[in-house]
C-alpha cells in the first residue's frame, strides 16, 4: 500500500511539472507574439527607425530531469527573423549533447530531449545554433549559444554520509545535555523548491534522547541515564526532505550512544564477616588472606584503599591493596603466639581513592567488615630465660662449681618438660658442663683468665620427648681474675756504668709486668733481694709509680777488677694473696769519654749489644741459626742423593767425557772434531779366564791397539745374557732428552755400551788392596784419563813394594 501510495505521488508530482513547463512556453509565446516579427523587447516609438533588428530569437529552454515518457520531450524551437516558411533554412545545433541527448528539426527548428536526464549529475547543456541556407550552405545568421537547464524534482532522498555514528554521555548528566550532532545531505537543487530542505526527527529512543529538527543535534531527554543499569542505547534519527512535508523523502540512520561512568556507587563488601586462620608460627609478613570490596563503577572508579580500623587489629596485623586486583591484603605484623590469644577480630574498611564532590550526597562511599583470625597451635620448641647479665665465675673455682642457671619452658599448653645440653662445637674443649635437668652450668676444667678472659657457649634445649624441638641460647661468661700471677721485670734488663761514674748517678729505670688484672690496679713495691743486702755499689729506689732507679753507691769502678755486676730484684705485688719474684739487672762496666758517651767495654759482643736493642740481637741469632740449619740439611741431602745415584751416575760418567761445541757437518764433518772417539766401542769378543770366577787377573780386557785406548774391565757373558735392562735404560734416557725442549734429542750424541754385571775387581779401596795381596795389573787405569792418573800412579807404587818385599 505505501509503494503504491509512493508512486501514485510520483505520478502527480510529474503531472504538476509538466503543466509548469507548460504555462511557461505559454508565456514564451505570448511574449513572442507581443514583440513582433523579431521576437525581441518592444521598442519604443521614437527608437523603431533607427534600430537594427535581432536575427536570432529565443529564451532559455528548459527540460524536466527524470521525464520516464515514450516520446521525445520537446525542449523549445529556435527560429530566424529571415525564415518565411518555405523551408529553405536549415537549421543546426552543437555543442554538449548535441545529436546523443538533443534531437533539432532542420526545418522547423523544433529541440526535442531523447534520453533520461538527471539533474544530480549535469544540471545544464551549452550549446550552439546555426541557421544555413539549404542551397548554399551559407550562415544566414551569426553563430549563437544558448544553454538547456535540467529542471530539478525531488527524486534524492537525504543520506547520513559520516556514519556510523558513535557517541557518549555520562550517566547521571541533566536533561537537554549535548550528546553528538548528526547531518543528512540531499542531492537535489537547494535553491528550487523544497526538495533539499531536511528536518530530523528520532525514530527509535526517543524516551531517553532528542533531536533538533534543524541542526541534528542530539540531547539527552531525561536525567536518569544509569550506566550501571544501561550502558549503551541505540538511536535511529531520520532525516525527511520537503520540509517534512507529505511527499517528501527521508533517509535514516543508527546513532550509538555510549554511557559513560561516574564515580555513583561506593564500594561494598558481598560479607560482612570474613574467618581465616593461621599457625601461630608463622613469621612477620606471612599473608592471612584476601577481601574485596565490590563496586559497579567501571575504571579508576573501582580502585579503592584498605585499612584496619580497630587498634587491636591495628597492632597484631596490616593491610595493603593489590593495586591489579583490587583486594586487601591481611598480613601478619607481629608475632602470634595461641597460648596467649587463639582468636583476633579485625574491622577492615574499604573507601573509594577517587571520590566525585558532584555525588557526594548519595551516600558515604565506605564500607567496613569483620575479619576474624583464628590462630592454629603448634608444637613450639622451649624458650629461654635468659639471664639479663653476663655470668661471672673466679678463676681459681674449682672443678664443678656452680657458674650459673639457664631456664627454657616449653610454651605450649602441654608444658612438656625441658632437657638442657650444650653445643660442643662452641665448647670444643668441654670447659664447662651443664646439667640435663636443672640448667645448672658448671665447670669442667681449670680456668686460666690469662689463657682466655671470655667464653661464649651455646645452649641448647629441647623438649624431653621430642628433641627434635630445640631452641638455642648463646651465654657469655665472664672469668674474674685472682692474683696467681708473680709480677716481673718488664725485659731482661742491661745497664751500662762508666768507669769514673759518681755516687747517685742514675744507672737504669725498670718497670715490671703482671699478667693478672686486679680490680683496683696494679700497685707494686721494690726492693734489693736478700742476697744483694751486703752490695755496696748499687742502690735501688721505689718511685712509688710501679717503676724503680738503680743508682750508683760508690766512686768510680775498675773492670779490670770487675767488669759485670748482677744485681738481684725482687718485686712484689699488691695481692691479695701478695706474690713476688726476684729478677737480676746485668751492670757492665765501660769505658766512656769525658762527655760519658759509653766507648768500649770488656767484650766485643758488649759494644754490638749496646748499639743494638736485645730484640734485634734475638732476631739476628735466630736469623743465624737458621742459615747453619739449612746448610746442614742440604748437605745431608746431596750425601743422601749420592748414594742414591752412585750407579746411575756410572752409567752416565761416559755421556759427560764427549762434549763439543761445534754443531759442524755431523759425522762426516771429521775438521771439527775428530769422530773416532765417537764410535770407538769395547771389544766384547776377547773374554780372558775360564768361569769368569774371580782371580785377580781374570775377566780383563787386553788392550786394543786399533784405538790405542787401554782396556776396560771385562765381564764373563752368559748364555741367557738379557738385554732387556739396557734397552729399558735407554728408552727412559731418550724420552728424557726429547721432553727437554732445551738440549738437542739424547741419541745423537750418546754412545752406549754393556758394563757387565760387576767388576772383576772386588774394591779399588786402599785399604782393601793392602789387605788383600791381589795381584791384579791397574795399569789400566793411566787409559782412562787424566783424572784417573794419580790413582793408577798410586797402585803402580803399591804394586812395586809388594813386588820388592816378595823377593
């Protein structure tokens, strides 16, 4: 039914333009008519003579846009003042258009409009006119333009081109609050008619939001608007053309608006009592548990704060917020302890951190709850009593005295009882004792306050039946010093007289030391001992300050008479009980000059020790004592060493004989060194003697006149001669030398040769040889080199004078 209402619209509203366009071609000619044969303005009477008439005669033409008919809609006629019917001009057009879109009759000049035209996309045609002479093709008027205007209708509805449109307002805000402003645009021609002109109306939300008809503006319709309850509406806002008058076209569109949140809502707690529990061992810090504080706002209008409100509360525990999710967070702030209170009530408040002044009145925006701590026994070790001052024992307390008591009791309702025990690891010793039972601590071993004034010790309890609870307990005790300690001289005194000294010269001042420390100080007394009663050079003052002069008695001393005097001490102490010892002063006497500068006394070792301090002699006689010490150890060792690797070094004697400098040519290089002593090998074809048994003359090489060399001592080989020793020898020999980076390889200067088993000598001692009578031949000997020739010279002798006593 609207479709067809719609179109029996369109069908009047074309009727009605037509008759338009009508009424002004009516018009055209008429006025046409009135102006005579030139189709211009009427002239004025007194004008007519003198004018030149207008070939060309025409108005603008116009053409209704969107003309649906079957026939060609005429459009207008041009016509010339020199056209008198007979059809012998003809008549043209160019232009936008021409002979597509717009259709002329030569002969009548009669424009007719072919196609559909739309006024939204071309609003008018230029074009040109020419009138011709049919015959002779000639311009029988100037060449003129004239334009063909697309008459508009409403055939565009308004359109909403920026959309989707988004908007926002907060909630809470007052009627007639801005939201957004929203524009429709028409196609049609704003300066005919009506079609262009919009108004705006709210189809769909008009309970919450109003539109301005004019403008698109969108306002709130009441004061109302709770995110909480509704966050986002959905408007539909029409745009009609007309004027919003009947038959006039609309278009819509869909505005969103959001609402946005205020800080309206408090926060609250779901509960009003929250129970949570924790054992009473749990340490400073530990987190009891969580509570949450709701609230319906949105955002940073959420975020809230915690805090204990109740001073108990306040005390035992605190509370932070989780800034992620908003939570409280219930910690523990001091020790728990469930033999002194098993349950704690916590008041816990929640306040929003940002609050709107705007909204203040609805409400406090705070909320409180109950949190109730249960706290959980465990099985506690004991706890000490520790005394508040350190313990304090003499030092001369005998073994198993009474230093002190320790008392532990076991914190749990149970009150098991309590076993003590100390920690050897810091009583290695065992100087002191405590009982199991009572705590008593007692001691073990003499005490020696000189040895160590202070002991720290660990104690240890636990419960009877289960000693894996233990708690510790570190004491200091302190051990009070007695006077067992005999004072004595501060160093072992040295003092110097001149020889001319004076009576009543001051020698030496001495000062004792004790090891003991008495409470009121040390205060000691001096005197001569008893052996010194009779002495008639020195003298000894108290100076009353814990020091003591010695002087001189006599005029003048002699060390050719007596060059050292002693002269004993004795110091005693304040005690109780009063101790003494008895020390020596060492007086020499020297030879000084006339100022009594000290220039020689008796013995050299005097005159050193005067110019050197007693610690500086001490130290240069240790330094001394350990340089003798280190030369006997070394040479201890290199005996030792000696007859360690007498053999080895035997073997090795031949390797030091052959030694040259000359890297040469190698062997074929015979001008550097002569090579035969190289190569020259032992004979170890000859054997002399049968077994190889042991006469004096048996088992000897004879001499080898090729290398004029003399004989080596010869050995008796075996059948079963196992060579393997030698080859062990020389592979640890080789492998020495190629490690050592720094001599050439071992094999490329040694030569090796078999030594035999033993010599067939027994011993070249003298002794043995004296004793013996042996007969033996070592004239062998002056062939081994010239360090062998005063020994070989010394048995040549030997063997002379057995020879001659023999005969």
């Amino acid at each position: 039914m609207a479709k067809a209402l719609q179109g029996c619209s369109r069908t009047m509203l074309l009727l009605l333009l037509l008759l338009l366009a009508a009424e002004e071609l009516r018009a055209w000619a008429v006025h046409s008519a009135v102006e005579g044969a030139g189709l211009g303005p009427p002239e004025e009477p007194a004008l007519l003579a003198g004018r030149v008439k207008r070939g060309w005669v025409w108005n603008q033409f116009f053409v209704v846009e969107e003309y649906t008919g079957t026939e060609p809609l005429y459009v207008g006629k041009i016509h010339s003042d020199s056209d008198e019917g007979d059809g012998s001009i003809k008549y043209t057009i160019s232009g936008e258009g021409a002979g597509t879109i717009f259709l002329i009759d030569e002969i009548t000049g009669d424009i007719h409009a072919t196609e559909r035209l739309d006024r939204e996309q071309k609003t008018f045609y230029t074009l040109r006119a020419q009138a011709r002479d049919r015959q002779t093709d000639q311009l029988l008027e100037p060449e003129s333009e004239f334009i063909i205007k697309v008459q508009d209708i409403n055939d565009s509805e308004p359109r909403f081109l920026e959309g989707p449109y988004i908007g926002s307002v907060a909630e809470l805000s007052p009627v007639g609050t801005s939201v957004m402003q929203v524009m429709a645009s028409d196609a049609d021609d704003p300066t005919y008619g009506s079609s262009a002109r919009v108004v705006y109306s709210v189809l769909e939300g008009e309970q919450h939001f109003t539109v301005d008809s004019k403008t698109g503006v969108i306002r709130t319709a009441v004061a109302d608007l709770d995110r909480e309850t509704q966050d986002r509406y959905e408007v539909v806002i029409r745009a009609t053309d007309m004027a919003g008058q009947l038959g006039g076209l609309s278009g819509s569109t869909t505005v969103t608006i959001v609402v946005t949140d205020v800080n309206d809502n408090p926060p609250r707690f779901p509960q009003k009592m929250y129970q949570f529990s924790i054992v009473e061992t749990a340490p400073v810090g530990t987190a009891i548990g969580r509570v949450k504080a709701e609230d319906s706002d949105v955002g940073e209008n959420t975020d809230m704060t915690y805090q204990v409100k109740d001073e108990e509360g306040m005390e035992m525990f605190r509370v932070t917020t989780d800034s992620d999710t908003q939570e409280a967070v219930i910690m523990v702030q001091k020790p728990l302890d469930y033999e002194s209170k098993k349950v704690h009530t916590v008041v816990v408040e929640a306040l929003n951190k940002f609050v709107d002044p705007r909204f203040v009145d609805l409400g406090t925006f705070r909320d409180q709850t109950i949190v109730r701590v249960s706290v959980l026994d465990v099985d506690e070790p004991p706890e000490f009593r520790p005394p508040s001052n350190p313990m304090e024992v003499q030092e001369d307390a005998h073994i198993g005295s009474v230093v002190g008591v320790v008392t532990a009791l076991d914190p749990d309702t149970a009150n098991h009882p309590v076993r003590y025990a100390i920690d050897r690891s810091t009583d290695a010793e065992r100087i002191f004792d405590i009982d199991a039972n009572t705590g008593a601590i007692v001691t073990g071993k003499v005490l020696d306050r000189e040895t160590a004034g202070w002991h720290n010790i660990t104690v240890l309890a636990m419960e009877a039946d289960n000693h894996s609870q233990v708690s510790r307990a570190s004491l200091r005790i302190r051990i009070l010093d007695v006077n067992d300690n005999p004072p004595e001289l501060a160093t072992p005194y040295e003092a110097a007289v001149c020889e001319d000294a004076k009576p009543g010269q001051l020698i030496q001042t001495i000062s004792v030391v004790d090891r003991d420390e008495p409470q009121g100080g040390h205060h000691f007394y001096f005197t001569l001992a008893p052996e010194a009663t009779n002495n008639h050079h020195f003298s000894l003052l108290d100076i009353q300050d814990n020091t003591a002069a010695v002087h001189t008695q006599r005029m003048g001393f002699n060390r050719q008479e007596q060059d050292v005097y002693l002269l004993p001490i004795l110091v005693v102490d304040s005690g109780p009980p009063a101790l003494s010892s008895t020390g020596t002063l060492t007086i020499r006497v020297c030879g000084c000059d006339s100022d009594g500068a000290i220039q020689s006394c008796n013995s050299t070792a005097y005159i050193v020790a005067a110019r050197l301090s007693p610690g500086a002699l001490i130290a240069l006689l240790v330094c001394v004592l350990i340089l003798v010490v280190l030369v006997l150890l070394i040479l201890t060792l290199k005996r030792h060493h000696k007859r360690h690797l007498t053999a080895e070094d035997d073997e090795d004697m031949r390797d030091n004989v052959i030694k040259y400098n000359d890297e040469g040519g190698g062997e074929q290089d015979t001008q550097a060194y002569d090579m035969s002593a190289l190569r020259s090998l032992y004979d170890f074809s000859e054997i002399k003697g049968g077994d190889g048994g042991g006469g004096p003359g048996e088992g000897v090489l004879s001499r080898n006149p090729a290398s004029q060399l003399h004989s080596l001592p010869q050995w008796v080989q075996s059948p079963d001669l196992d060579f393997s020793v030698f080859r062990d020898y020389i592979c640890r020999k080789v492998q020495q030398a190629d490690e050592d980076l720094s001599v050439p390889p071992y094999d490329s200067f040694q030569t090796y040769a078999f030594e035999g088993s033993d010599s067939p000598v027994p011993s070249l001692s003298s002794i043995n040889t004296w004793s013996s009578g042996s007969e033996q031949d070592f004239s062998y000997l002056g062939g081994w080199g010239p360090r062998f020739r005063q020994l070989a010279a010394l048995y040549a002798g030997r063997r002379g004078e057995e020879d001659s006593e023999e005969s």
